[in-house]
C-alpha cells in the first residue's frame, strides 16, 4: 500500500526592514520573535500559527 507525503505549507519568506531596508529571510511560522539583524527592530511575531509579520514581504521561496 502506497502512502502519500503530507506536503507542507509552511515556507520561507523574504522580508524588508522598514527602517534600515536589510532585506533578510524568515520561517513564515516562526515561534520566536524576529528582529533585524542590521537595527534590531522586531520584524515579526510568533502567534501560535503563522507569525504576525511587521515588515514588507519580498517574496515567498518555495
């Protein structure tokens, strides 16, 4: 009997800081708070689920 794969639908983002415009990249359900790696300020916040993202999204990696 063949069993499927379960596919996820978590992924990878790309963000942009809005104040200093780092762009970095982040699990789209992060369970801890991110912050900018250049100027510290919090990017996105873990919600149990899906994180709160508090910056621009660039692209989403597949």
């Amino acid at each position: 009997m063949k069993r499927a794969l379960k596919e996820t639908v978590s992924k990878f983002i790309t963000i942009r800081c809005p104040k200093c415009k780092n762009e970095q990249v982040m699990f789209g359900k992060a369970s801890t708070v991110i912050k900018c790696l250049v100027c510290d300020k919090v990017l996105a916040e873990p919600t149990g689920g899906k994180s709160r993202v508090k910056a621009r999204v660039l692209e989403v990696l597949e």
